[in-house]
C-alpha cells in the first residue's frame, strides 16, 4: 500500500511547475494522498487548475493568506470537500524586491510588516482556522531557509520572516500536539531556481556556491524537498514534531571550507 493512502492533503503555494509546491504536490498524489490545491489569485489560476487536473482532478480553490477572510473561506471549502484533513503544506512567502538586495538595515517599516505577515503569520491564521478540521496526528509543514539562522547577502528582510516561521513551528508543534497528535514541522529546503528566488539578489551565486561546497557537491532539487515532505506527511514521521529538516545536500553544515 501507498505511503499515503487515504490521506488529505491541502497545499498552498503552487505558481508555476518550478515551484517547490508543485513537486511536493505531486510526490503527495504519486504516494496515494488526495488533494486540495490553492491559488494565490487570478494570475496563477491556470497554472494551479492544470495541474489539479493531472493530479487526480484535485479540487482548487483560492487562498491569499494576506486576508482573514480568504482563509476562513478555505477552512470551509476543505470541510466541504474533505471534512477531516491530513497535511498542510504551507509553501509560500513574499517581500518586496527592493527589501531583497542592499543593506538589511534599510528595509522599511512597511515592507518589514508584509514579510513576516505573508511568509510567518499566515501559518498560525492558518492553524488556526484549520486546526478544528484536523485528522488525528495530522501533519503540517512549512518550507523555510538557512537564512533564518545565518546572515545570507541578499536573504535581508526573508530571513527574519523565516527565523518567526521556525519558531511558530515550535510554538505550534506545543499548541497542537495535544490536540490528537497533530505534529508541525519545517523543511529547510537549499536554493532551488523558481519564480521567488529569482527574486533574491545574486541568487545565482548562492546556487553555485552551494553546488561547489555542499557535502553532495550539488544543489537540493525540488523533488528531493518533495521527498522530505512525503516522509514528515506520513505516519513514518509520526514521532517527529517541532523540527526544522534540511535538505539541502547537506550545506547547513559547514564551517570554513
Ligand atoms: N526556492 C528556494 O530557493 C527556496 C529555498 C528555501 C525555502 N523556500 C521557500 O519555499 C516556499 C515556496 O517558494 P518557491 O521557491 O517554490 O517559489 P514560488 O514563487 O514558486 O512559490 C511562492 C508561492 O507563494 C505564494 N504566495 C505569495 N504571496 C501569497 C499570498 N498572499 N497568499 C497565498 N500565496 C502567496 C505565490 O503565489 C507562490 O505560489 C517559500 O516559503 C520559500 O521561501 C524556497
């Protein structure tokens, strides 16, 4: 049998068939889970409804977790379709361009404020709305960076939102393990090229960096995150909460080298 058969999954974050959303969604289909896909609004509709349809005619609905009640209207639509859910998979963030090159010390108050609400608080609106649908020992995850806990040129404003996402992991993973075992968790994924990282001042000389240092001597791929997901999805990880997982062909451990 599947790893996940019977299992529901909700996953957001889906924009294009680079996103790391998008291989985690199909790992999550390929090893028996049934799925809801969200769209972030009207540009990435298309692209999210294709693949729904590729992945077992999935149902979709819009989700912009910058609203209260965008995320209410989700809670509904996964009883609706779901009743009990399985996995969350919170697979998205966003800052501004300009917040993401230059001095960290310049970002502004505003942009400062949309980071951490879009990329960190929408995992405990999330939660919360959610949590009353929660299946016993469900499982929820988030993707994260290294930049949370190192200083990454560029990753400035990202990185704080980051460090707030990790920790509400460890917050929530207190909050909701006694509520029937539901566990939460974060994959810290290394860089990987789609439409967000572009967006990262001199990505490209992260990504190269890594693929010449890392342990693996090679970036991390979308379908090796995908993998991790499928693991803290199943009942494999049933004992693992709280936790931050790298998969990042193993860069997160290096000195000077
Ligand atoms: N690509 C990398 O190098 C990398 C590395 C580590 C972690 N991550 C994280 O992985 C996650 C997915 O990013 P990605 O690299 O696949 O990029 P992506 O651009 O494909 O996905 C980002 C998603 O965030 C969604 N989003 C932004 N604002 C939203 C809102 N208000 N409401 C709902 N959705 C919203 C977008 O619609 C998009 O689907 C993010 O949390 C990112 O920080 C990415």
């Amino acid at each position: 049998m599947a790893l996940l058969t019977g299992k529901k999954a909700c996953v957001l974050g889906v924009a294009n068939r680079w996103s790391i959303a998008t291989a985690i969604a199909k790992a999550l289909h390929a090893h028996g889970a049934s799925l809801i896909l969200t769209y972030e609004g009207d540009r990435t509709r298309g692209d999210v409804e294709k693949l729904a349809q590729e992945l077992g005619d999935a149902p979709t609905t819009v989700a912009d977790v910058a609203s209260d009640d965008s995320i209410a209207a989700l809670g509904s639509f996964v009883e609706q379709r779901f009743g009990k859910l399985d996995t969350l998979v919170h697979s998205l963030a966003f800052a501004r361009r300009e917040e993401l090159a230059g001095k960290y010390f310049a970002t502004s108050r505003s942009g400062f404020s949309l980071a951490l609400d879009i990329s960190a608080y929408s995992l405990v609106a999330l939660c919360a709305r959610l949590q009353p649908l929660f299946a016993e020992r469900a499982s929820v995850m988030a993707m994260t960076y290294l930049g949370s806990v190192r200083a990454v040129r560029n990753y400035n404003v990202m990185g704080v939102a980051k460090a707030a996402l990790e920790s509400s992991v460890r917050y929530l993973a207190e909050d909701l393990g006694e509520l029937g075992g539901v566990r939460v968790n974060a994959i810290s994924a290394g860089p990987i090229k789609t439409a967000s990282a572009r967006a990262v001042g001199d990505f490209s000389k992260i990504l190269s960096d890594v693929a010449a240092k890392a342990p693996l001597r090679r970036n991390a791929v979308a379908e090796d995150v995908a993998g991790a997901a499928v693991f803290l999805a199943s009942d494999l990880s049933s004992a693992v909460t709280g936790q931050v997982l790298y998969v990042d062909a193993g860069y997160n451990i290096l000195g000077i080298v």
